[in-house]
C-alpha cells in the first residue's frame, strides 16, 4: 500500500514540475517576440447600402408541393442511384440484410442447412414447454410482427 501511495505522489510531482516547467518557457517565448505595431487603416470608409422602390415588383410564384402516390413511393424505395429505372440488383437490394443474417458463414451462398438451422432456432425459441410440439399459442409467436399503423396520415 505504501508503494502504491509513494508511486502516485511521484507521478503528481513528475506533473507538477513539467507544468511549471512548460509555463516558464511559455513566458521567456513571450519575451522574445517582437512587440506588434499597430497598424494605420487602410480601408475605405463605408458607402451607403443603394435603395430601391420594390412597391411595383413581384417576385417569382412560390413552389407547390406535390404529394407522392403510394406507387411513387414505393419506386422511389427501390430506385437507389434515383435514375428512374429500377434494376434487378436494386430490386434485390432489400432483402439483403435478411439474406446475411440466415447466410452464417458469411459465403453468400444459402445452403439448406444454413436455412433449417434457422427455422429451427426459430421453432426452439417458440417452444415454451420444450415438448418439441406447438400448440396454437406458441405457434403464434412465430408471427411476423405487424408495423404499428400512424395515428393519422398527416
């Protein structure tokens, strides 16, 4: 314990002396500067902002928001690089993350163990009982969850 007690009073004291240390170089480098003349200004004096009478000018018509149709929507979903077509791969883009998620070797090839392993896991968690049968109630766990619905569609 007391080594402990006399290693940290020596690292407070190592700090201590560095901060004392690194502060008295701070003002010799104070002293050494040359001091700063003041400068004479050059800049032009300030001219008056022009005015003009804008009671007969109107400006351009404000743009109107156009709502999406639900099919635009969901193009736009798909459409990633928003060139207006949809390509295969963009088409396929999202079920993505629920491939690698099932593909566990990382190989992106699903085989038919990688996906039975993960029906099982599935039928495992919903087995409350463990009696490797499913009642109705514990097959209704295995649903998918439902998006809770907007209160409104503002």
């Amino acid at each position: 314990m007391n080594r402990l007690l006399v290693g940290a009073f020596g690292a407070l004291m190592l700090v201590a002396m560095g901060l004392f240390w690194w502060q008295g170089r701070a003002i010799e480098a104070e002293g050494l500067a040359p001091p700063v003349a003041p400068q004479a200004s050059t800049s032009p004096q300030p001219q008056a902002l022009p005015s003009a009478d804008v009671a007969d000018m109107r400006g351009p018509a404000l743009p109107t928001a156009v709502k999406p149709s639900d099919e635009q929507r969901r193009f736009a979903r798909y459409d990633i690089n928003r060139d207006l077509i949809v390509t295969r791969n963009e088409m396929l883009s999202t079920r993505v993350g629920t491939f690698r998620k099932l593909d566990k070797d990382s190989n992106n090839l699903l085989t038919f163990e990688e996906w039975a392993f993960a029906t099982a896991d599935k039928f495992e968690g919903a087995d409350a009982n463990g009696d490797d049968r499913l009642t109705p109630a514990e097959f209704a766990t295995t649903r998918p969850a439902k998006k809770p619905k907007p209160r409104c569609a503002c």
